[in-house]
C-alpha cells in the first residue's frame, strides 16, 4: 500500500501542473496525510457499515479543502488531484488481483466504490472550501464595517485607515461621499453597488461610504444602483471630514427635503417627482441653509462664491459688498450708492465687474436667492 501512496504523490504533480512544487512542508504532508488516511479508509471499508469517511478524516479533507482558498487555487485543483489518485489506486488494484478472473459486475461495482469513496472526499472538500471563503468573506466585510465607522468618526491616527484600507483591497480616496439608505430598500444593496463601496447597519439606516465622482457618468452609474431606495447621498468631503457627508444627509433625510412635497426652493410647494428616487444634498443645500444647517452654508458659499476666488482679498471685500447690496435692492444703483457711501459709477463699475465675473448666473434667480442667503449668512 505503501507504493500506491508514493505513485500517487509522485504522480498528482504532472497529472495537475499547479501542483508541481516539492511534496514538502506543510502542504507536503497534508497531500500525504490525505492520501495515506482515504486509502486506509477504501480498504478498510468493504464488508463494514462503517461511514465512508471518519469524523477525523472528514477534518482532513475539509481542511485540505480550506488550504485551497487560502492558497490562492480554485477547487477544481484539488478534485483533479483526487480523481488521480482514484485511477492510481484502481490500476494498483486491477494488478495485484486478477481482474480476468472476477466477474464483470463485481470489477464494475468496485469501480463503483472507488468512485463514490472519491466523491464523498471531494463533497467534504467541497464544504471546508465553501467554508473558509464565507468565513473570509464574513471577516472582509467586519473589517470593511470597522474602517466605514473610523472614516465616520475621522478618526485618522497613526495612519489607522489607510492600513485598514489596504488590508481591505479598498484604495482610501482623497474625497469621499456618504449615502443614507432605509432598512426597507437595502436588499442587494452591495451587490449593485460594487466593491468601491462600504457599506455597513447604523440605527434605522444603512449608511454607505464611496469614492467621490465629479463626473457626470460616475453620478448617473451611482443614480441607477441606487434607483428605488429612497436614498440621500451627502455631498463630497475630504475623508477625514466624511462625518461632515453623513451629518449633511442626516438633516436632508430628516426634512424630507428633495422628495415629494418640497420644491426646489424650499417653499414647500408640491412638486412632481418620484419619492424614492436618490436625493443629492449638493443639489437641495439652499433648502437646508434655510433650515439653519450651518455645514450646508459653508458648502453654498464654496459654490456661490468660487467665482470670486483668486481675487485679492480688499477686491473681493469691495465686490461681495457690492454684490448682497445689489441683491438687497434689486438692482437699483441709487439706494446701493446710499448703502455703501460710493458714487451711482462706482456702483454701476463694480456691478460691471461682478456680471464679468459671473456670467449668467446672476440672471438667474435660483442663483441670486442662493447668494443672498450666503452672503446675508457672513460669508465674503
């Protein structure tokens, strides 16, 4: 028998080339362990009601099924391996017997056996593998919890996060946004959303933490997985400020602002719309600056007033006081002039300066009610 366990260790490796490596330490001796332990078993089996595998075998080749997963190797690897050494051990047999002299089905019905011994190896295998990679899995997604909440609390020190990150396979962004999606319209959640999100159960909510995207596609693949599930997606924050994300879409989910019921502009009219479809707060922040919520002023402000940005600060002191007096008064030069002790010109070369500035937007109205709020907030 001794032979027969050579033969088939010496075999495995060119029958099934990811296993041409040395038969030596510890994977050396699980293939031998295997392959000494289900001979045994075989042929300690035939006249017994014994089980095919022993509660200690079963181990063995749950274990072996295990050390696949952990290697990095695909199952079917090692139920090649066995199916090889179950025509090793045939053909040992078919040459100590003489197979010319048994009847056909009883060399059938020992072909038989053999095979159905190889499967009840391979199901055990099969249930360790499966085994392993739910466990890893389970550990992968306690671990993808554990750096969600760390982002959440910025919690940034001795480089906690970009270790877990890496332990993850996450890549930790520069930006991130953080979404709020109900209980209720969780189900295939990650699946539709893919590994760049984390995702984790924080109170009545499912809050889900991802890369930020500036592109117009990036937000329509987002809009689509998030389709139906009544979710609000924070806007984009640095990822140690990712709270500020979560904070954000907190106080829009709990104003119902963005669903039915709420327009645009905050005044409470009915607008038409599908209430579960996704809120976008950078898209409502005027709704929540009417509602007090200071972080969504600041992120206004960022917007409103980036056109002024790179101006020297006495310039754009002058400008933004010229431009909330202009808001303030619709327009009219006069009482601007009165306001801000200047001459009607100096009123009308600043104004100039400002539509220069901003183009069209202060044809809008949408835009002028958003300036005035950030700058009647203290914003210059």
């Amino acid at each position: 028998m001794r032979d027969i366990v050579e033969a088939i260790i010496e075999g495995i490796p060119r029958d099934v080339p990811v296993y041409a490596m040395p038969m030596e330490g510890r994977f050396g001796q699980g293939v031998r362990q295997g392959v000494t332990v289900a001979l045994h078993r075989f042929l300690d089996l035939p006249g017994t009601r014994l089980e095919a595998l022993s509660p200690d075998g079963k181990w063995i080749y749950e274990s072996l099924g295990r050390g696949e997963v952990r290697s990095g190797r695909s199952l079917e690897s090692l139920l090649a391996a066995y199916r090889y050494g179950a025509r090793v051990t045939f053909r040992a047999i078919s040459r100590l017997v003489d197979v010319s002299q048994m009847p056909p089905d009883v060399l059938l019905a020992l072909g038989e056996s053999l095979f159905a011994y190889i499967d009840e190896i391979s199901a055990a295998s099969a249930q360790g593998y499966a085994q392993e990679q739910s466990e890893r899995a389970g550990e992968q997604q306690r671990l993808r919890a554990e750096l969600l909440e760390m982002l959440l609390r910025g919690d940034s020190s001795d480089g906690g996060p970009a270790r877990l990150a890496a332990a993850v396979g996450w890549t930790l962004p520069e930006s991130v946004l953080v979404a709020l999606v109900p209980f209720p319209h969780v189900e295939g959640l990650r699946a539709a959303l893919g590994p760049d999100a984390l995702v984790a159960e924080r109170g009545t909510d499912v809050v889900v933490v991802l890369p930020a995207t500036s592109t117009t596609r990036r937000r329509r693949q987002l809009d689509r997985a998030l389709a139906g599930r009544r979710a609000v997606v924070g806007p984009s924050r640095p990822w140690q400020q990712a709270g500020e994300s979560l904070q954000l879409a907190t106080s829009a989910g709990a104003h119902g602002i963005g669903r039915l019921g709420h327009d645009a502009d905050g005044a409470g009219g009915v607008r038409p719309g599908d209430a579960g479809s996704t809120v976008w707060v950078e898209d409502h922040l005027a709704e929540l600056v009417v509602r007090a919520e200071p972080l969504a002023t600041d992120d206004l402000a960022r917007r409103r007033l980036a056109p002024l940005e790179g101006l020297r600060p006495p310039v754009r002191a002058r400008l933004t006081e010229t431009l909330l007096s202009w808001l303030r008064h619709q327009g009219q030069r006069a009482p601007i002039a009165d306001e801000l002790f200047v001459h009607q010109q100096t009123v009308g070369y600043r104004v100039a300066q400002l539509k220069q500035i901003f183009g069209d937007d202060l044809d809008d109205p949408e835009v002028r009610f958003e300036l005035e709020l950030v700058l009647r907030a203290g914003h210059r």
